[in-house]
C-alpha cells in the first residue's frame, strides 16, 4: 500500500545525502518516509559507474574528522567500516621542481598541534611561517555568523594581514579551495574562517582526513536505499516530481501523492521551481547563490607511479591526488588509477578531454618521475558543472532556512542555511534538520487528531 495523509508519511523529494539521511532519521523516529529520486539512482552528486571494468566514483570525496554528521550516516548505514581516516592529519605537498613540503599535525591542543607543522613547512620561507601563524591565530578569533564576514573576501583578509602570494597559493589555497571550491579571492570570508577555525584550529584531530574505501555509488546508493527499505521506507526511482502543492501532496511523472508532511531536497536551482511561492517569497533570490564546478581527471599507468594514499601539489595545474587503484577492483599488479581533484574549475570545465591530457600528463610526469616511464592505458575525465553553489561574498544572506512559511513543508540540502559548506557533511546536517522539523510537525499534528 502506497502510504498517504494521516498515517505520518513524509515524502521525500531527492535521494541525495540530505534526502537519504532525512529517511533514516524519520523511520528512526517512527515515521513513514518515501524518497522520491528522478534518477536511476541515488546519491545525488556521489556517485559511481562502470568503465572498462573498473569502478568510478563521479569525483573524488572526502571528509575530516569533524564531520560527525557524516559519520553519523555511516553508522545508519552500517558503513563505517568502509571508510578509511588518517590516525594523524598528515598531507605531503609536492612540486613540480625542487623538493616538497609536509604539513603534520603534532600531539597537542588545538590550535598549538600545527604550529610545530607549520615552522617546518619547507615551502614557506621562515617569515611566511610566521605571519601565517599569526594570520592563523587572528583568523581563530573570528566569528564566522558575523554577516559583515559573508560580505567580505578570504583573499582581501588575508591580504590586509600580511599573507604573500607564496603563502596564498602553498598553504591557505590548498585548504580554503578545496572546502569551498573557490579561489580565495572569490571566497566568502565567512564560511572560510568556519573552515579554518573548525578543522583547522579546533580540536586536534579535526583536520584527520576520511577517504572512502568502497565506491560511493555502493555506500550512497545501493546501502543507503537497502537501509531505507529495510526499516520501511519506501525507494522510488525514475520518480520525477513535478509540483509540490497544499494538501500537503506531490505531483511525481504526472500523478498525485499525498503526504503528512515533505522535505524537499534536491539543488536550489531545482528547489526554486518547485516550493510554492507562499512557502519561500524569496525562492527567485536563490539563484544567486549560482553554481561552482569541479573536473576530476582520471588516469590509468600500467605501473604504480604514487606510493601514498593521497597527495596534494602546488605551481601546477593539479591540486590533489588520490589512488584509487584498489577501490576501483584493480590490481597493482597490473598498473595504478589515480585520479586528480580540481576544484573551483571554472578554467576547465569546457576544455576539450585531448587537451586536458596534454596538460595533465605532463603535470603528473613533473610530480612524479615514475610517470615518465609508465605507459598510460586510460585517461578520461568527469565534469560536475554544478558540484557545489559559489559560496563567495553575499552567499550566505541568500541560504534558506529548513522552516518554511507552510507548516509542512520543509528545505534540505548542503545549499540551504547549515552554517557549513557546501559538503557531504553539510547535507546530512540539512537533512537532520529538515527530519527533526517534520517530525515536530507531524507529531504535532497526529496529537491535534487525537484530541480531536
């Protein structure tokens, strides 16, 4: 039986991780959830597909260890073994030319556990050190809610306070980029001083970065949706929702589905077009939060060129690499996948795929000699045009809240106002979120009945 009005369904609109994760806490909290996904699949933007054997994830993801909501997913999922995080944060940097450099976090209370890191950083000169060790302890006192921060640049601040071009491009970019897909002139303060103060400054595990080690069209899609199902949820695919109206009810491919209550969580650009204008009277200003790609170059070499889980680089055009040999089902034996992250990729996004190579491979031979002597046996490339919104200045005065106007109706995803980037942790606080308030909503309204 389809579940409907009065029995404390809520629909679910997008099988996304803020969607997934607003399931599994309404079923917890004995609810009925039906997530309704217009893909053959779900996990939104993480995601996998078969390629000549080998398993691709759509782009590099990965998380810190404070990300706690995430691994709260996890554990919902009973994945948290399916994840690999570093016992101490620790990240080599290379270069094209000359030796690299190494930042690793010491055993000592935040914000002191990456100083000693930080006066060894060999591509830093000693008085870049130590501004940014000062930058760092002025940026620790900022309050990243100040709206006057949302207006405001990470470049323009990091300029006023003494922070060069080299200590830019080899320290603060390598972070900030990375968390926001921005450049550092065009990131918003704000959400930048968030991610330094919270990973960065917090507690001294933080930072610790959590690597996948199955595909993530496995832990978000085939796990997420057998959980889902398993507590008595309900998985539609192919469902494509045209409307959101009163009744609370959906339109999905063409037919009406009442509803106790509905989250709506899929991209803002999707959202606007779907919340009624009673509900959010500034869903046309969400526009602006605009969009922000990434490229992931893929790269098969019939030898191992990489020794390391994952590095990341400066003075080229690649940023972070990561081997994927083992979770895409390769051997060693028989060569090596890595896979190199680009984010804020507005450069390249259009870049013919015979031109990236013609860079990228050369980048890679730079950064790793072994590369000059292994044969490549496949290079391809994935684009995500809309991976993240811009969180640049102004971006986070136009962030919704989950609450809207009409009782039942509910916002989820990493653009909405969760007070972290937009990141995989992101959504699934959106989506505890949004679960908590229809929750409320529904009980409340099933204790209305009976007192009626």
């Amino acid at each position: 039986m389809t579940p409907g009005a009065g029995d404390g369904h809520v629909a679910i609109v997008g099988g996304g991780l803020a969607g997934i994760t607003a399931a599994l806490a309404l079923q917890e909290a004995g609810l009925r959830a039906t997530v309704y996904e217009a893909r053959p699949r779900l996990g939104g933007a993480t995601h996998s597909f078969e390629r000549d054997g080998l398993t691709v994830d759509n782009g590099q993801h990965i998380f810190l260890k404070c990300c706690t909501a995430y691994q709260g997913l996890l554990e919902r999922l009973g994945a948290a073994g399916q994840v690999r995080v570093q016992d101490r944060f620790d990240v080599r940097v290379l270069t094209p030319d000359g030796p690299g450099g190494r930042l690793r976090r010491a055993k000592a209370p935040g914000p002191l556990h990456l100083m000693p890191a930080l006066a060894r950083y060999a591509l830093l000169s000693p008085g870049d050190r130590l501004r940014a060790a000062r930058a760092s302890l002025a940026l620790d006192r900022l309050d990243p809610a100040d709206p006057a921060l949302d207006g405001s640049s990470m470049g323009g601040w990091l300029a006023a306070h003494g922070q060069r071009d080299r200590a830019r491009h080899a320290l603060w970019e390598l972070f900030v980029t990375a968390a926001l897909n921005m450049k550092l002139d065009d990131a918003a303060l704000g959400p930048a001083a968030f991610v330094c103060q919270t990973a960065l400054l917090g507690r001294p595990d933080a930072a610790d970065i959590g690597v996948p080690s199955a595909p993530l069209g496995e832990l978000h899609g085939t796990v997420a949706a057998a959980r889902i199902e398993e507590g008595g949820g309900r998985v539609h695919l192919g469902a494509k929702v045209t409307a959101v109206e009163d009744g609370p009810k959906l339109v999905v491919n063409g037919e009406p589905v009442s509803a106790d209550a509905v989250v709506v969580a899929v991209p803002h650009r999707v959202a606007s077009s779907l919340v009624p204008a009673d509900a959010c009277p500034d869903r046309d200003e969400w526009a602006g939060l605009g969009s922000s790609p990434i490229v992931n170059v893929h790269v098969v070499y019939d030898r191992p060129v990489l020794d390391e889980p994952f590095v990341a680089a400066i003075d080229s055009p690649v940023q972070w690499v990561f081997d994927r040999t083992a979770i895409s089902g390769l051997s060693r034996r028989d060569g090596q996948y890595l896979a190199v992250s680009v984010s804020a990729a507005d450069r390249w996004i259009d870049t013919p795929t015979a031109e990236l190579r013609e860079v990228y491979l050369a980048a890679l031979e730079r950064l790793f000699p072994a590369a000059r002597r292994a044969r490549v046996t496949d290079f391809f490339v994935t684009r995500e045009r809309h991976a993240t919104f811009r969180q640049g200045p102004g971006s986070g005065a136009l962030r919704p809240a989950s609450a809207t106007r009409l009782p039942w109706l509910f916002l989820a995803g990493a653009w909405t106002g969760t007070g972290w980037p937009d990141t995989m942790e992101g959504a699934v606080r959106s989506g505890l979120s949004a679960a908590r308030l229809a929750r409320r909503h529904v009980t409340a309204m099933g204790a209305g009945v009976s007192a009626r």
